[in-house]
C-alpha cells in the first residue's frame, strides 16, 4: 500500500482520501471487490501476459490467481467469495475458455471451451449459474449454464449480436447489448425473463432511448444505470456525447422504459460506467470533465447532488466497496495505469 503525498499542484485534491493500491510499472485493470470488500482480483500484465491476481483490500498479500501461457481476465466473484469465474484465451491452440476456481487457485472447472470467442461470464446472484457471451458461427448469443458447467444453454438464436449479459439482482432477468445491425454503433438493452427456467427464456424488449451502454442494475432491480447518446452543451456548443442515465425499468406494464434522469446534468463532455452504490442512493461515474481530464463523478439515484470527486486524473470505472465508503478506480495519474482508492466521503471533498 502506498500512501500518496500530493504535490502542491494538487490542491484540488489535498483534502481526498487516496490510497495507490498497485505500484509495478505494469498494466492493472479491472479491480472487483469480492463480496464482503476484504480482497481484490484484478488484471495485470506484470509478469508478461495479462494474469488475474488476488490481493487484499489495502494493497497488501498479492498473489497470482491464474499462470499463463494463456492469458485470463475478466474476474468475477462467486457470491460466497470462495470462487471467481473467469476468461481466458490461449494464442497457441486458439482456444477460448470460461473456467471458475477456488480462490487459492485449485478445483478449476472449466465450465465452456471454443474455438470462437467468448466473453464476460458473470455468475446468478444466487450462485447457481453462470452467463456469458459467446460467438457461434460468427454471431454472438446470451448462454448458460450450471455453475458446475452443465445443462449448458443458448438463449438467444437471433441474427442480431447480443452480449454482455448482466443478472437482475433477484436473478429473474438477464439484461444483455443487443446491436441489431451487428454493429456497436446503435444499441438497445433487451430483458430475458428466466425466473421460470432457462427452456424457453420471454424477452422483454427495450423501447427506450436508443445506443445505450447498459452498466448496472439498482439493487432493488427497479433502476438501470447506463451510457447514452445525448446532446450536451458542456463544451459551449450542442455537441452529441455519451451521458450517464438512470432509468425506471418495468415488467408489467406497456412500456418497459421509465422518464431518463441524465446525472452529469450537462456539466461532463461525456460519461461512462456509472454503477449504483450499495444502498441504490448514489451513482458513481468517470467522466471528461471540461478540462479534459478523465476523473470521477458521484450523484444521487434521482439526479440531484452532483459532484465530482477526483480532479486530476486520468481516472476511470469506479467500483463501490460493499460497505459504500470507497471506490476502487483504476488511474494512470503516476504513469502507469494502477488500482486505487478514495474514500467517498473525504474531508473537504467538493
């Protein structure tokens, strides 16, 4: 753990908590607490080809997860913390896997393997089953299986691309990108309806703002935080930007989209990756603020109260703590990209 002294440059920023988790040179990405916001995986590139590694909450016991020489990434955390479900791809015999393992590294399962790529497993809220994206015949789906790797299952068979699939907090929906010219350009975010089994999966369809970047669900599964084309003026002039939204989402009625609440309020250039804090109150964000620096912005669920919280950057995809009081970013503001905290609450933090 290393404690930051500001230079005096940063007097913006002297009053914020900041602890610099990650110190190696290296590329590290992609922190995420496990569930009880004692440890950390994330993605590193120290000893040549991205590994996923393990360390405590403040910086501390570092250790490898995964060894090459296939590269991994994406960690996801079991809800029990015993377990992370990962991603890997080997160069040489061109395979893709989704595989979990005991957080020691021991009792790997390799839940799917390709020749095609795969993407972004994420295991149920319950533990139970794990989703991912995967390309078949060159087009991408939504499958599952069971968190052992049976009883695997396509749910989607549209010609669109569909991907990212991110789990209702109750477990009765997957939300997934849907981009129905195959291209990222334009896309919604479609609902599949598994409370009942995954046989014959009901989609509910977005009719919402369109070229949206789905990130979070609130944890009462009523809200969506998101990324949108939106004209902001933040720059002086109209300019077409990427905002962060929440969004009343519906089941039962004839509109699944609610009335979109733009947090940044035309105060950013462009937003991305907002995600909701543990109690559904907050949504935190990165942004390009109109200095162009990428730093990170926190707002209440409803719009109001909105502030930015780093100042000099770059700092990007914040990550609340369990407990609400930090966020876990990932910043090259020394030079190379590393994992940091700030408290959220910092004394004097605007």
């Amino acid at each position: 753990t290393v404690p930051v002294d500001l230079p005096a440059s940063a007097a913006a920023e002297a009053d914020l908590v900041l602890v610099r988790l990650t110190d190696d040179g290296a590329s590290d990405v992609n922190g995420t607490w496990s569930p009880d916001g004692s440890r950390i995986a994330w993605e590193t590139d120290r000893n040549g080809t991205f590994q996923i590694w393990i360390m405590s909450a403040d910086g501390s016991q570092k250790r490898a997860f995964t060894q090459g020489p296939a590269i991994h990434g994406w960690p996801e955390w079991h809800p029990d913390g015993e377990r992370l479900v990962y991603w890997g791809f080997d160069e040489a015999s061109g395979l893709y896997t989704i595989a979990a393992a005991s957080v020691d590294g021991g009792d790997v399962q390799v839940i799917v393997e390709s020749e095609e790529a795969l993407d972004r497993p994420m295991w149920s809220p319950d533990g139970t089953h794990i989703a991912w994206g995967a390309q078949t015949e060159g087009n991408w789906d939504i499958w599952v299986a069971d968190s052992e790797g049976g009883s695997v299952r396509r749910l989607t068979h549209d010609a669109q691309m569909e991907s990212n699939p991110l789990w209702r907090p109750d477990g009765g929906y997957i939300s997934y990108k849907v981009a129905p010219n195959k291209e990222y350009n334009l896309t919604i975010e479609n609902f599949l309806h598994v409370e009942d089994g995954f046989d014959a999966p009901t989609v509910r369809v977005w009719d919402g703002i369109k070229s949206v970047q789905m990130n979070d669900w609130s944890p009462d599964g009523e809200k969506i935080a998101y990324t949108a084309e939106i004209v902001t003026n933040a720059s002086g002039e109209d300019r077409v930007s990427y905002l962060a939204v929440v969004e009343d989402v519906s089941f039962t009625g004839a509109k699944t989209s609610g009335t979109p609440v733009i947090l940044s309020a035309h105060n950013t250039l462009g937003d991305r990756g907002p995600v909701f804090s543990p109690d559904g109150s907050q949504v935190a964000f990165w942004s390009w603020d109109k200095s162009y620096h990428a730093t990170l912005w926190i707002a209440a669920a409803d719009g109001s109260s909105l502030r930015q919280l780093t100042r000099l950057g770059p700092d990007m995809t914040p990550k609340w703590h369990p407990d609400g009081s930090l966020l876990l970013f990932e910043s090259a503001r020394n030079g190379s990209m590393d994992l940091w905290t700030v408290a959220v609450d910092s004394p004097g933090a605007p």
